[in-house]
C-alpha cells in the first residue's frame, strides 16, 4: 500500500507542540524524530512510556521510522511489565523519567541534538505496517493486545478532526489523559498529526495546572479530557481559562455535567464514544442528544450476538460490549455494557444506569456500583462506592433512593476517600474487586 504522511495540513514553521512555554515547529519535530531514529537499538518492539507528551510524539515516530512496533498497555505496573517481557522478548523501554527497578531494558531518552533550522522532508509511512500493539484496559478481565497499523490510525484521526471541525485550524489541543492509552492516542497524538494541529507536551491533573498549561497556549485551544478529570476541575471556585472546545470520553457523562462544563468553559462540549477493538466509533453534542453519531464511514447493524461496526477506520468487523439501540445505521443510544447487567428479583437494569444517578446526585464527586464476584448463585447484593466529602450519608441515601428501584439499593453504600481509577480515568476490575472485597469484610 502507498505511504502515509507523518503529518498532514502543516508547514515546517507551523507549530507543532508547545513545551515548557515554548512552541516547536513542525520542521524541528521532524529533525528530532529522524535525530532519535538513528539512536534507537535494534528491536522490534518499543514500551515508550515518556510522559512528556512532545518526546512520545518523538519517541512514537522514531520507532515508525525504524520499522518497531509501540506496545500500549493499559499501566506500568511490574506485573505488566514481566508480562509484557515474557510475551515479547525483543522489548527495550524508552522512559523520559529514571525508575529504581524495571525488567525490561530502559532507554533514557537522550537529549535533543542540535537543530539548525533547516526544514527535512516530512516521512511517509507504509499504510499496512503495524504501528501499534494496543492494550485493553482490563475493567472487563484481562488485558488483551490488539494490532494498529498505520493506515488505521491516520484514518482515525482525520475523521475525529473532520468531525469536530478542527482540521487545518492550529488549534492547541491540551491532554489530561496519557498518549499511551486508545483514546489518548487518538485525540491529543493522532488527531494533531493529521489535522495540522498543535499538541500540549504536558499533561496537567491537578485544576491549577491544567489551568496554568491552557493559559501558556494560545486561542483557538481544546481541551481533551475524561469526566473524573472534568469534575475535579469544575469543583474548583473561581474563573477558568477560555476554550474552544472540550472532548471527554472513557465513560458517558451526564447532561447536567456536561451542561455545566459548557457554562463554565464557554466552549462546546463533545464526547466520544469508542473502544480499543475499534478505536473512536461515534461522537455527540451531550447537552444537544442522547443519541451518538457514528464518525464518517461508520455503520452498525445488529444480530442475536449484539452490536457490529465496521466502515470508516474500522477495516474489520467488530462485535461491541455494549447494550445499544440503533436509531439508524449510524446513530444509536448506549444503555450500558453487556457484563453491566443485573438481574435482581425478576428485575433488570444495568450498572451504568445505576453509576448514571448516583453520580448525578449534588455533592457526588465520584461513584460506581459494583456486583460481588463472590455472590456466587445467590441473589446479588451490590455495592456502592462513592466520594462524596461535602455530603451527609443520609442525604445521598435519600436521594438514591428517590431515583432507583429499592431491589438495587446497595447494602453497604461505603464512602471512600477515591477510587482507584487509572490515568485514563477508568476503574479496572481487579481494583474494584479488591475494594468490594475489603468492604465486605469489614462490614462483615
């Protein structure tokens, strides 16, 4: 198949990153990646964990240079990383930051070499060559590799830009959530490479930083984020920087979240549904429907097994996890994933309608219910996990029970000071099942 531009919609004096308070062109993001191409080891696979965005785009690029295929999975842990040295055995790590112990051999990133001006030619890629090994998150079981090539993502990231009307702007697009993660990948990596966008090297959590990095860029500016993310930020008093646009994904939120953050920003808010099997599949306008809007190309149809996509990105058929109406072959409402079902008395509804009202409740920061894994074949008695530090336990108690059926009224309701999500916001099964497990022996 022919190549693929690195880049698309620039020129080499257009901006390409903003780092330290300092915008890099595109023609000096291309001399650092062929500059770090030809210091990479010989290797097949690359763990490129660099948490300055701008040395992952490097990183990402340079080994898409050198033919080496980035391995994405859902954390760091040492577990992971055994895995992942068992699984490919031809694995170094390339690390912006120093680690006391890793199993896997580390690749300081080096530091920048000398750039003098002059502008390179921008590299074409191979559409069919694999870019990527992309890691599911683990909330359903698991973590399991699925393969990217190149062609995939920059179709990817050129419908989500054509689809938010970004392509060609410059927009400064600020990420709170990590690059190595689907979603990451493809909103604050993917979608700046082919939409002649310019990407923040940072990735601030806390409502100040976040702050302080959308001040250091320039308008027009997005903000890409997740609604544990979002909500932190908008717990906090006083004004905020103005933005363009705000996109949110990892979990659906609710309108009067989304209605607030709109107020607040002064910028539209977009959310993204998708999965890792398939990448980014539909977007919505949250204050404006329900109803999600397949990106271009995409269709669904449905069968006994569930939920098919294909068209578009998505060059194979995928079956979804999720319970979804079709309004249409590219317009759908979600009501859930598929393991999210509880059936308690005759009774049914799902967990993500559930985690829906509980997170709707005022003074809710954070909330999720949870089915014991050790309910075995008796009636399910669920749990609920919530953050909620300005609220009286009576008061959320009354307000859950006005919104939801008695049967899935959780016993106990514990209140946790966080819960454990990972850096893309999502709460992985184990952790969950930890914490559940703890309640309950505690509430004996």
């Amino acid at each position: 198949m022919a190549g693929l531009p690195l880049l698309r919609d620039v020129q080499p004096d257009s901006v390409f990153a903003y780092r330290l308070g300092t915008p890099i062109p595109v023609k000096q993001f291309v001399h650092d990646a062929l500059a770090l191409a030809r210091e990479l080891p010989d290797k097949a696979y690359v763990l490129d964990v660099c948490s300055d965005r701008y040395r992952f785009c490097v990183g990402f690029a340079a080994a898409l240079l050198r033919r080496q295929v980035t391995l994405l999975p859902p954390n760091q842990t040492s577990d992971m990383l055994v895995r992942l040295k068992s699984g490919y055995a031809d694995v170094y790590r390339l690390a912006d930051a120093a680690e006391a112990e890793c199993p896997l051999p580390t690749m300081a990133f080096p530091r920048f070499a000398a750039f003098d001006g002059a502008a390179a030619a921008i590299p074409a890629i191979a559409a069919s060559q694999l870019a990527a090994l992309m890691f599911t998150s683990g909330s359903t079981g698991e973590p399991v590799p699925h393969a990217k090539t190149w062609g995939t993502l920059v179709e990817s990231g050129a419908a989500e830009g054509a689809r938010l009307d970004l392509a060609g702007s410059g927009t400064a697009v600020l990420g709170t959530v990590p690059a190595q993660h689907m979603y990451g990948l493809e909103s604050t990596v993917m979608m700046p490479l082919q939409g002649g966008l310019a990407i923040g090297a940072g990735r601030p959590f806390y409502p100040a930083d976040v702050c302080d990095a959308l001040d250091s860029m320039p308008r027009p500016r997005a903000l890409v984020t997740t609604p544990v993310h979002l909500r932190t930020l908008l717990s906090e008093p006083g004004t905020v920087p103005a933005m363009d646009l705000i996109v949110c994904a990892t979990a659906p939120l609710t309108p009067q979240l989304a209605a607030e953050a709109e107020a607040r920003f002064a910028a539209p808010l977009h959310e993204i549904y998708g999965c890792t099997e398939a990448g980014q599949v539909a977007t919505r306008r949250t204050v404006e429907t329900p109803e999600w809007h397949a990106l271009p190309g995409i269709r669904l149809r449905q069968d006994e097994q569930g939920t098919w996509v294909r068209g578009g990105h998505v060059h194979e058929e995928i079956l979804l996890n999720d319970m979804i109406e079709l309004r249409g072959r590219d317009r759908f409402l979600l009501h859930g994933r598929n393991a999210d079902l509880v059936n308690i008395a005759g009774k049914r509804t799902s967990l993500a309608h559930l985690n829906y009202h509980l997170n709707s409740i005022a003074g809710v920061r954070d909330g999720v219910f949870v089915v014991p894994e050790d309910a075995g074949g008796s009636v399910p008695r669920l749990i609920a996990f919530v953050v909620a530090p300005d609220a009286a336990r009576d008061a959320v108690v009354d307000a859950l029970r006005s919104r939801i059926d008695p049967a899935f009224m959780p016993r106990p309701l514990a209140f946790v000071a966080a819960l454990p999500r990972n850096d893309t916001g999502k709460l992985p099964r184990a952790a969950l099942q930890a914490l559940a497990a703890e309640t309950a022996a505690r509430e004996g």
